[in-house]
C-alpha cells in the first residue's frame, strides 16, 4: 500500500462527498503528475476505485432524503451503455505510447472544460439564488408552495450519454461535467439534490466504465487498493457533512487545481501555468463581485451575511 496515495485520497474522497465533484477530475491527474502512473492505468484504477467508493456516499445522500429518483432513471439509461463505449472507443485509438498520449491529451481538455464549466455553475447558482429571491418578493410565502420538479427524459438521456462517454474515456465528468448540464436544464432543483442525485446516478455509470476498464483497460490492483482506504472514509465524512458545511471555497480551490492539471497535462510549460493561474486569481475576485452586484447581492459572501444578521437583528 501507498501511505502517500491513501492520504491525498481521502481529502479528495472528502471533497466528493462534500461537493459531488473532483473524484476523477483530482485523482487520475494526481496518479499521473505525481504518482508516476500511466495515464490509461490511472483512468483504470480511479474507475475502479470509485465504483467501490461512490456508493458509500450515495447511502448518506438516500438518508438525507436528497436524492431526485426520476433524474437518477433518466440519466442512466443513457450514461450506463455510454460509459461502457467510452473504453471501446478509447482502445480504438491505438496501443503502447499512442494510447497512453491519448489518454493524456484527451483528459488534459476535459480537466481545462471542467474547471471553466465550475466558474459557469457558480454563476448559474447566483442567477438562481436571485431568482428565487425575487418570486418571494412578489408573493408572500403562503401563496408560494414549492414546486414540483418536471423531469424532462430526452434531454437527459443525452447528457447521460455525453457524460458516460466522457468518464468511459478520462474517468471525468461523473460530479463536474453532469452537475454543471444538470443546473443548467433544472436550475430549479435545490443544490443538496443536485449533489446527492449526481452522486447516485454516478454509481452504476462508473460501474459500467469500470467492468470496461477491468476487460481492456489497465486497471493495477495496488493502485486501487491505495485510493480505496483513503477515499471511502473520506467520502463518508464529506456527504454527512454536505448539509452543513459551505462548499464555496473547496469549489474556487478545485477550479485552480483543475485548470492548473489539466495545462501540465497537456504540456504547459511552468511559466505559462503561472502567468495563466495568476491572471485568474487576479482578475477572478473582482469579476465575481461584478456578478454578486449585477444579481443584485453585495459584492462579498460575508457582508451578504453580515446584513442578513443586520436584519434578523432589526426584526426581533
């Protein structure tokens, strides 16, 4: 066993369980910068791992009552088989170095579109936040029952399908790119079940790309073992404290770590990844609180809670 690797497992673990993201999108980059594994043994592993992983999270979430069952049918019936092609199609691009460059290059893109795609779902929230405020303006609460959620089949099926194909191929997508289409179609839908439904229908997706992996992938069994008695307590301690506990900086923290991954992943030299990682920490804060203005909410998380407790105060 990797002491190491079981370490940095769990607080990846942790994150998945907190936020339902970063399982593949942090640790098959970590096997192959810092770990020295092969790109397509990393994918391999990482599935496996997460199929054993995923549901114990997904346990939590059923307690939780957060998980949507119909999103979880529809988002199956098209991730599952998709999942499964996605290490078909990976093997079709060749053996030896050419496959292992594939692998690489093909996660390195997902990992910049997935970091960019958490920007894009920060905002979403914002936008949805600010909507709901305003419908309960206009009404007062007992004219304003919660809705029911109107799933929409085809669409879904299709984004179970891109994403399946996606993690079949890089083991990326299942908690970032999924969530993100999925606020996108319900940005009704309340951000505890975004993350318990993601986590749920994410089980038996990775299953299906991690029985491919096990056929024709390059699934290292020491590798797996290592993540696994990090990961799943990690896990378990992120989802009970997913109803609790603010995600806001894990999210800023893991779209760095995305974007900076997946630029060395596709080569960047370190002078660029500097000058690219400095630009967003820079330019990133303001721009956020440009949005929070334009949504109407003051420019930081904490002065919005400062006067929320302003006006709780005001009001006893």
């Amino acid at each position: 066993m990797n002491i190491g690797l079981a370490i940095v497992s769990f607080f990846i673990g942790m994150i998945v369980g907190l936020t339902g993201m970063g399982g593949g999108a942090l640790m098959t980059p970590v096997l192959v910068l810092f770990f020295g594994v092969p790109p397509l043994a990393a994918v391999s592993s990482d599935l496996v791992a997460a199929a054993v992983m995923k549901p114990f999270g997904s346990l939590v979430h059923f307690r939780n009552g957060t998980v949507h069952l119909g999103l979880v049918k529809w988002l199956c019936l098209g991730s599952v088989p998709s999942a499964f092609c996605g290490v078909l199609v990976t093997r079709s691009l060749g053996n030896g170095e050419r496959l292992q460059a594939a692998v690489k290059t093909s996660l390195g893109v997902v990992l910049v579109i997935a970091s960019f795609a958490l920007i894009v779902k920060a905002y979403l929230a914002l936008v949805q936040r600010a909507r709901r405020r305003a419908a309960s303006e206009d009404l007062p609460p007992a004219d304003n029952p919660p809705e029911t959620l109107r799933v929409r089949p085809l669409p879904t099926v299709v984004i179970g399908a891109v994403g399946g194909l996606i993690v079949g191929m890089t083991s990326v997508g299942s908690g970032s790119l999924i969530i993100i289409s999925l606020i996108m179609l319900y940005p009704r839908l309340q951000a505890s079940q975004l993350v318990g439904t993601d986590l749920v229908q994410a089980v038996p997706l990775v299953m299906s790309a991690a029985l491919g992996h096990l056929l024709f992938g390059d699934f290292q069994l020491a590798v797996t073992t290592s993540l696994l008695i990090g990961s799943i307590p990690g896990v378990l301690l992120g989802a009970t404290l997913s109803a609790r506990a603010p995600g806001g900086l894990i999210r800023r923290a893991l779209t760095l770590v995305l974007l900076a991954s997946g630029l060395k992943l596709l080569g960047a030299s370190n002078l660029t990844l500097g000058a690219v990682l400095l630009a967003v920490v820079l330019l990133g804060p303001p721009l956020w609180m440009l949005a929070r203005r334009r949504q109407g909410f003051p420019p930081t998380a904490r002065q919005e809670a400062k006067a929320a407790r302003e006006r709780a105060s005001t009001a006893i």
